[in-house]
C-alpha cells in the first residue's frame, strides 16, 4: 500500500507531482516508470550519499525491470563547478545515453542543480527526476526548475531554468542527516513562513525543535507545506521575472557571506540564509517598514533552535562590509546597478524593494560587523579575567 501524499506544480504541460512520504525511495521505480521514455535512466549521485541510499534506489529500480547505471561525483558545494559539469557531461556522453535517457539526482541541493543543469544541456536536454536526500533539498532546491552551478564571480550564475518530470521526497532519509545539515534546511522552511504564511511560521515556533529532531509527523508538514508554497509561487512566475523573486529572503545577504568564506564548510548555505534573513528583517526596521517585534520574534526563533543570527555566530573571521558590498553586486537580482532586496513588513509578508541605496546597506553592515567585534572583544576581556582569577 503506497503512504504518500503529493501535490502538483502546475506549469501546463510541463507540470509535474511532488510525492512526500516516508516510502517513496523504496517505490521510486514504480513511481517514475509511467514517466520514463524508456526504460534506461541513469543515477547521479555523490560517494557519500552512494553509501546511504543508493542500494536501496537500485533495488527499486531493478524490481520496476529499469536499466541503471550510476554516476559518482565528489561530495561538497565545490562540486558545482565548470570541472564536475564537464566531467559528468563527458561520461554521459561515453555512456551513449540517448534523448529517451532519464537522469535522477540522488542528493542534495549541489547534486540536483548540477544532475539538472547537466540533464538540461545534454543532447538538448534529457528528463531527470529529483530525489532530494536533504531537508534543503527537500522543501527548496529540488522544486521550481532552477538549475545551475558556482563560479568565480558568485553562487548560482550560471544555469537553466529547467523542470524535473518528478519530486520524489523521502522524509525517512533525513534521519541520516547530521544535526547542522538539519538545521541548515530548517532555514529555508522558515523562509516560507515569513514571506507569505504566517500562521506557518507561529506552526514553526511551537513544532520546529521536534522537527529538527526527527519527528516525522512534523517533518511531513513542514515539506509538504513549504513545497505547497514553493509550488504556488513557481506556478505563477516561473523564472522570476516578478513574484518568484521572493523565495530570496534572506539570500542576497546569505549569498555574499557564502562567497566570502569561498562556498566551503566553514558556513553551510542554510545558516547564510538565516544570517541572511535577520539582516533583511534589520534593513526592513532600518527603513521604517517593519516592526521591531517581528525582527526580534525572528532573531529569538533562530537562536532557541540553533541556527546563527549575525556575525558573532560565526566563525571568526575579518569581516569586511565593503567586499561584502562587492559579492552583492554580482548577485544575479542586481538591475542597471542597483541591487533587488527581498524586505519584509512583517512576518508573513514580504515585499520586493527596488530602491535601497548602497549607504544603507553599508550603514547595516559596518553597524552589524562592530557590534560582533564589540561582543568579541567583551568576551576575549572576561575569559581573561576568569582565568586570572582561577590562576590567584
């Protein structure tokens, strides 16, 4: 008996499901079978996500009589790079894999862009089906179409807008997940709350600490929720020329952090966005269109729960607001200069803000740089003082 719940992203005849369960993995080849061209598909997927799931993918794929083969990559952010695409595009070329070939990205956010730019681009574009192994993969990168991969010059500028046929979410796989990675995706279901629902974020506030330890009820609501937001908004701008754009709380400020600390561990992309999203909420009560309340409501969320909320939960590092300026204005909402910020007037409602000058944005960043320093210097005074006083 198949226990899923699914809902639709509608785009005329490129609209596919979202199947949310917690047997969805062990099913995937039924599943995809009445979608598949024919019955070859190719898995793409990294060494570490291999190990976790992927015998029981091919078990699936074998019992719905489908073709497999598997493409390992490196695991990490830096896979999204000109090198990893060449390489994956090269060996689906020497795989001879035809245009009724069907790609599926086994993992994560990195996986699915990369799996789905590369299904995009080969042969003129082949089908692929995501099966996100992440919470952020699960309620974000995995639905809408955006595809795509790093470069020297800022996260996500190169890529297609470019549809999968299915969403397969498995919440069973996150309890595999380390807490950080949880807490990095709890982010972005955060985001959904604050942009346009909410009664959601106050859900959230109640049930968020049950959800980043596993409980699967919870789990379910928050994918199925955040999914149902992402796939209203995707259905009504598809490539972001208007509303769409807001599903970016949080990561103009997020995306900068993350060039600054060159995409590595040192700072997963959740916890830029969650950094990310109080500096957007800060700017909003800057400029006078939001309440002060709502800023804090947020800040206290994130930190009861564990994710950072400036730069004082960071690792410390020089931070500098002038080069951060500089990572900003590559962002990919910049226009005729200026840079597009997604601010809210509350919680549940943001807005996009065509005309915030950079002064200001400078005026929130040094201002948010020297109250950590401050703190940091605070506290490097007082564990000097307790030492010395252990020392006596």
């Amino acid at each position: 008996m198949t226990s899923h719940q699914s809902l639709t992203v509608e785009l005329g005849a490129r609209s596919y499901d979202i199947l949310v369960g917690t047997t969805v993995l062990a099913e995937a080849g039924r599943l995809m079978q009445p979608l598949l061209k024919s019955p070859r598909v190719v898995v793409v997927t990294d060494n570490h996500l291999a190990e976790l799931h992927l015998a029981r993918l091919e078990r699936a794929l074998g019992d719905a009589g489908l073709q497999h083969e598997t493409i390992t990559l490196p695991p990490g952010d830096a896979s999204k790079s000109w090198d990893q695409l060449g390489a994956l595009l090269d060996r689906l070329l020497e795989m001879k894999v035809e245009r009724s070939t069907t790609l599926i990205a086994l993992g994560g956010g990195v996986i699915g862009d990369l799996a789905g730019f590369a299904a995009a681009v080969t042969l003129r574009g082949l089908d692929f089906v995501q099966i996100p192994t992440s919470l952020l993969a699960q309620v974000d990168s995995s639905v809408g179409g955006k595809t795509g991969i790093n470069s020297r010059h800022g996260k996500n500028l190169i890529g297609a807008f470019y549809q999968p046929r299915l969403v397969l979410a498995d919440t069973s796989i996150l309890t595999t997940l380390p807490r950080r990675e949880m807490l990095a995706g709890y982010a972005e279901v955060v985001k959904y709350g604050l942009i346009q629902d909410a009664a959601f974020f106050a859900w959230l506030e109640s049930h968020g600490a049950d959800l980043i330890e596993g409980n699967r009820a919870a789990l379910e609501t928050a994918v199925l929720r955040s999914c149902a937001c992402k796939a209203e908004v995707v259905a009504a701008d598809e490539r972001e020329g208007g509303r769409r754009a807001l599903l970016n709380l949080g990561h103009t400020f997020g995306h900068a952090l993350e060039a600054e600390t060159g995409y590595g561990g040192e700072l997963l992309h959740g916890e830029a966005v969650a950094v990310g999203m109080v500096m957007a909420f800060d700017l909003s009560v800057q400029r006078g269109h939001c309440p002060p309340e709502d800023a804090d409501r947020l800040r206290r969320h994130l930190a009861a729960v564990g994710l950072p909320t400036g730069f004082a939960d960071l690792s410390p590092r020089h931070w500098d607001a002038a080069r951060l300026m500089e990572h900003m204005s590559r962002d990919k909402k910049v226009h005729k200069g200026t840079i597009n910020f997604i601010l809210a007037r509350g919680i549940g409602d943001a807005y996009i803000e065509k005309d915030v000058g950079n002064d200001e944005v400078m005026a929130l960043l040094t201002n948010a740089i020297d109250q950590s320093d401050q703190l940091a210097k605070e506290n490097t005074a007082a564990d000097m003082t307790s030492r010395a006083t252990l020392g006596s």
